[in-house]
C-alpha cells in the first residue's frame, strides 16, 4: 500500500478513495490484517468515518467471489502517538505530529549520535492532534539526529536528517 492507492481529488469533501490489489495471490491467517488505514482526530468536533460507493465502488475479491461487505473497525490511541517528522530529510523547518489522549505536559529532545542532549522543549497541549515546529536555527549541524517525545508515562524515539 503507498500514495498511489489513495485518491485524494475530493477530500475537500471529506472524501478520498482507496484501490488496491496484487498480481499475486495473498493468504492470510484470520488474525492478519492486509493493511491498515489509520486517521487522527483533529480538533473535538464529531466526526464519522464510514465506507460507501459514492467514488469508487465498494467492493473486495475473495477466492473468486465478489463482495461489498468492508468492515471498519475502530480503535481509540490512548496515551501518546507520534507520527515521523515531516518532510525529513529537512533544511530550513520540519513538523512533528502527534497526538495524546489527555491533556498535559509533552516534553520534546533532540539528541545527537552519541546521546548527546542538543535541545530539550516542553509544553501544554491539549488531548487529540498536536504540532511541534522545528526550525533549522534550533540544531547546530546538519547530520542525523534522534528526537523523542514524552507525555503521560510514555516515551517515542524517531530519527530525522538535517541536510545543509
């Protein structure tokens, strides 16, 4: 599954489309999942999230038959999610995006290859979707840096280059 796969022509809407498939055969166990789309609340407004054939026809192939039967599933994130940050590799500024489940502090390190502590922030944000801006005047190389983000007893890691 990449970008190719999703159509985003409507999502001024609030509508995409998803198409996939496979030249070759896929077994699964019935405890596997093919793929997963996942969706971060923005805001506190109420939201729905359903499948249809508005766009694209709503269907799946199974052992050649044919169905319009796609279940979705949903499962709320509790504690702290963090997405890579983008765009990376990065020059001038990139953006972190995360989200929590309660309101609170998030604390936010850069660290170099050796552990090194090059930037600490920390700040309140509310529960759901949230933003940290990194600007290239922050760091004091360019080269590979680890970040992480901590909030609520958890703790992500993730990598991201600087290019000069």
């Amino acid at each position: 599954m990449t970008d190719d796969n999703i159509g985003t022509n409507f999502s001024d809407r609030g509508m995409i489309t998803l198409s996939w498939s496979s030249s070759q055969e896929v077994t699964l166990d019935e405890s596997e999942v093919l793929f997963e789309l996942i969706f971060a609340k923005k805001g506190s407004g109420d939201y729905k999230l359903s499948i249809s054939s508005d766009i694209t026809s709503t269907e799946a192939y199974f052992n050649d038959d044919v169905t319009d039967k796609i279940e979705l599933s949903f499962k709320t994130i509790a504690g702290l999610a963090v997405s890579q940050n983008e765009p990376n590799p990065w020059k001038d500024r990139t953006n972190i995006n995360f989200t929590i489940s309660d309101n609170g502090y998030v604390g936010f390190n850069v660290m170099d290859l050796s552990g090194k502590l090059i930037l600490s922030k920390s700040n309140y944000f509310n529960a759901g979707s949230n933003q940290i801006n990194l600007e290239r005047s922050e760091l004091p190389n360019a080269g590979l840096y680890f970040y992480e983000i901590y909030s609520q007893g958890q703790k992500v890691t993730k990598k991201m280059i600087i290019l000069d």
